[in-house]
C-alpha cells in the first residue's frame, strides 16, 4: 500500500462523509427528479475534489489512475446511499465504450462531460422486434451526403427521460447478414425527430421509455467506430452491462432488499430465534457472498487488464436469481404487511416493491435464459443454438 493510495483512501472518506449519507442511516426517499439532480450535484463535486473518472485519462478528464484506487474508492463508497443510479448505465456502460471506442475528437467532447455527469447518457438497443436476439434489430440509418439520418422504434430505454444523449446502434446495410451492417451512433436527444414517451411500471415508476426516431440528422461525427462495427461496439457495451449488474450495481437496479435488512426484520418480528427463518436467512446470507467473490474475481480481472468475458454472464445471473430470491424471503417475513400495509408502516410498500421490481433483474441486460445460453456456449463449449438464415442478408429474414 503506497502513502498515495492511503492518502486518496483518505480524502474519498472526507468526501463521503460530507457529501453521502452513511448506509446505518434510514434509507433516503428521493423522488424521480430529485435523485437526477442529486446525480448530477454529486458527481460534479466529485470531480472537483479530484476523485471522479479514476482509471480514465487525464486528457479526458479522468485521473489517469490504476485500478487498485478504483477499488479503494468503492470499498468506501459501499459503505454510503450515494445517489448514483440515474448515472448507472453511463458510467457502467456508455463511458467505457467511448474511452474503448470513441475517435481523440469525440473523446475530448464527450467524456469528460460524462465523468460529471454533465451529461447522462443512455443505452437505445432493444426494439419491439428485437429484445434477445438485438441483432434482428430494424432502426434504419440511411447515409444522405455528410449525415446519417435515422428512422425507427426503440423500447425500454432506462433514463432516457433525463440524458442528454443516447448510444444507438442501427441498421446501416441491410444487404448484409444481420450481425453486419449496422453501425452504432451517438444521438443527441434534443434533435428534432426524437421523441421521448414514458412507459409506466407495475411499481408506479416510468424508469424506462420508448423513442421514436423520425428522420433524425446527426453528421458523420457521431458514427462510433467504423460503419458496419457496430456488432462489435455492441456486444463490448453488453459486457460492460452484465459485469456492472453483476458486479455489485444489482441492488442499486433491483432496488433489492438484502440479508442485513432482513435479519433486522426477524429481530423486530421476534422471528429471529425460528428454525426456518434462520435457515432462510443464512443461505440468503451465503449467496450473498458467493455473489460478492464473483465480482471481487471479475474486478480482480478487470484490473489485470482482462477484457470481460462471457464470466460476467455468470455473475448477472447470479445477481438476478439472488435478487428474486430475496425479495421473495421478504415478503414471506412480511407477512400480511408485504401484500397490504398501513399508511404509516413504511417498510411495507418496500417489501411489495422489491417482489414487483426484482423480476425486472432477471431480463434487463438479457434475459436469465440468454446468459445460461451464453453459459453453456462460451463457458461450457455446448454446441451454439441452430439458426437456419445463418448468413443470409438481413432483408431476406421473415419477421413478425
Ligand atoms: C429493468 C429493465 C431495463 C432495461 N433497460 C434497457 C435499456 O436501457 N436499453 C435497452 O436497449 N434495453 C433495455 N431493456 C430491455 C432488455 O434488454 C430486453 O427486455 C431484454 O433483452 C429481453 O428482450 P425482450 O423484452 O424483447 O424479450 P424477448 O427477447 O422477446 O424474450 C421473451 C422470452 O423468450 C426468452 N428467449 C428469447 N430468446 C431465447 C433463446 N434464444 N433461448 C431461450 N429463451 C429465449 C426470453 O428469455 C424471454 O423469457 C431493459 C429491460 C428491463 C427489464
């Protein structure tokens, strides 16, 4: 341990403690807009006290530090209820694919910006014909001199209502098979054309949105990587995903209860001395561990220098069958309070929403049964699923 990264341990513990509330306090309540401006304040003072965009570099407004201090600061944060879920799939998931990805010109534009949060960024995949299998996707970008311009539907866009930009990946050549020719792009979403509707939830959120895009102009700028990688980008920006679920952002999404809260439930219910309980409680508790060591091993690659690997599908599927099981357990506790509570029995609605949102878990950043399929083909080395228009160019595959 060197005096630097002691005394960077030291500074992050002086931020949090001035700027986060510590996990033994009540969980903090913010609504939809507070908790985005609450992003935004914390990590813009983050970056002021120089901690912020640690293994970037400092050209782009990182740190330019190694992984080890990301660590550090982590193993710190974990201990506070910062407001970091708005920023969860820009950070997680589209800075590390400019970093990897982007051209000098869009990284100095963009990720410094990013790092601040500044700008939110958002992930336009999934398509009401293509969740799964997002390769079959349909959003068209037609080349018209020195622009592209896009048409088509996007589904389930997390925070797409508060970012400023999207990463979307389209449609570019149709003639190819459909792991070619589409190309991934950086959308502004305040060009005209775009058109943001939110999508209600069975928890009463609206995390996430559908977007249309009618004939929407961006130069040839936002093109990311060269036309027709966008497979590529794509499937590194998905491995991001499931490494930043599976690695520890599962809480934060599920909005998941965990085995701590629970055993304090059993103590106020005066059901922590049952056999059964206890026995619920400690496998929930040993699952919980198993789940840290797979992200303490996916972080102890990463800072190895290992790009994630289908591993990461491992732990994504771990997280979302805990996340369920957990929740389940809760509301077994709960009892009656877990289906209907009192107006003024606030852990009720908490137990009802964790058992209506964990579901979400288990098919956001692909569904349990696409990370077994991963499982079993890259991990396993099982044969690949049959798909009889292997090959064949994208416009002549029959669609629904
Ligand atoms: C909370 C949440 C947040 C999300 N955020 C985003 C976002 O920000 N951006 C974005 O682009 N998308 C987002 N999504 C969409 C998500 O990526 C898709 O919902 C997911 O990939 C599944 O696609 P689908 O809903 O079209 O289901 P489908 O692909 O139609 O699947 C339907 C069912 O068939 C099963 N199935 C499909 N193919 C196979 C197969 N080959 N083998 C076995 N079973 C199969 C699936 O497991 C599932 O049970 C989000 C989803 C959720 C729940």
């Amino acid at each position: 341990m060197t005096a630097s990264v002691e005394e960077f341990r030291q500074r992050a513990r002086e931020f949090l403690a001035a700027n986060a509330v510590s996990r033994s306090e009540p969980p903090v309540e913010w609504t939809e807009n507070a908790l985005v401006a609450e992003c935004r304040r914390f990590h813009g003072a983050l970056a002021d006290a120089g901690l912020a965009g640690i293994t970037y570099p400092v050209e782009y407004g990182g740190l330019g530090l190694d992984k080890g201090y990301l660590e550090v600061f982590n193993q710190q944060l974990s201990r506070y209820q910062a407001p970091l879920l708005p920023a969860v799939i820009s950070h997680g998931m589209c800075l590390p694919v400019i970093n990897d990805f982007g051209t000098p010109e869009q990284r100095h534009r963009y990720q410094a910006r990013m790092i601040r949060c500044d700008d939110i960024w958002c992930q336009m995949f999934s398509e009401p014909g293509a969740g799964s299998d997002v390769a079959s996707l349909a959003t068209r970008a037609v080349r018209d001199g020195d622009e592209w311009v896009l048409t088509g539907q996007k589904v389930w866009t997390s925070g797409a209502q508060y970012s400023e930009y999207g990463l979307c990946i389209a449609r570019t050549d149709p003639s190819q098979p459909k792991h070619r020719g589409m190309s991934m792009f950086i959308i502004d979403l305040s060009l005209p054309g775009v058109e943001i509707r939110p999508l209600r939830q069975i928890n009463g959120s609206s995390h996430f949105n559908e977007i249309y895009l009618t004939e929407v102009r961006v130069g040839r700028d936002c093109l990311v990587a060269d036309e027709g990688a966008g497979w590529n980008v794509a499937v590194a920006m998905l491995m991001y995903e499931r490494v930043a679920i599976g690695a520890g952002g599962s809480a934060a999404l599920s909005g998941a209860v965990d085995s701590a809260l629970l055993i304090a439930e059993a103590q106020k219910r005066g059901r922590n001395r049952d056999p059964s309980t206890r026995d619920a409680l400690a496998d929930l508790y040993i699952r919980e561990r198993i789940q840290a060591y797979i992200g303490m091993r996916m972080r102890q690659a990463s800072e190895a220098g290992q790009a994630p690997g289908p591993e990461g599908s491992i732990a994504k599927l771990n997280a979302a069958m805990l996340s369920r099981l957990t929740a389940d357990s809760a509301v077994e506790l709960a009892g009656a309070s877990g289906q209907a509570w009192a107006a003024d029995d606030e852990d009720g609605s908490r137990w009802a929403d964790s058992v209506i949102s964990s579901p979400g878990m288990g098919i956001a950043g692909g569904t349990n049964e696409v990370q077994r399929n991963i499982v079993g083909e890259r991990v396993l080395g099982l044969p690949k699923e049959p798909d009889p228009y292997k090959g064949q160019p994208w416009e002549s595959i029959p669609r629904s």
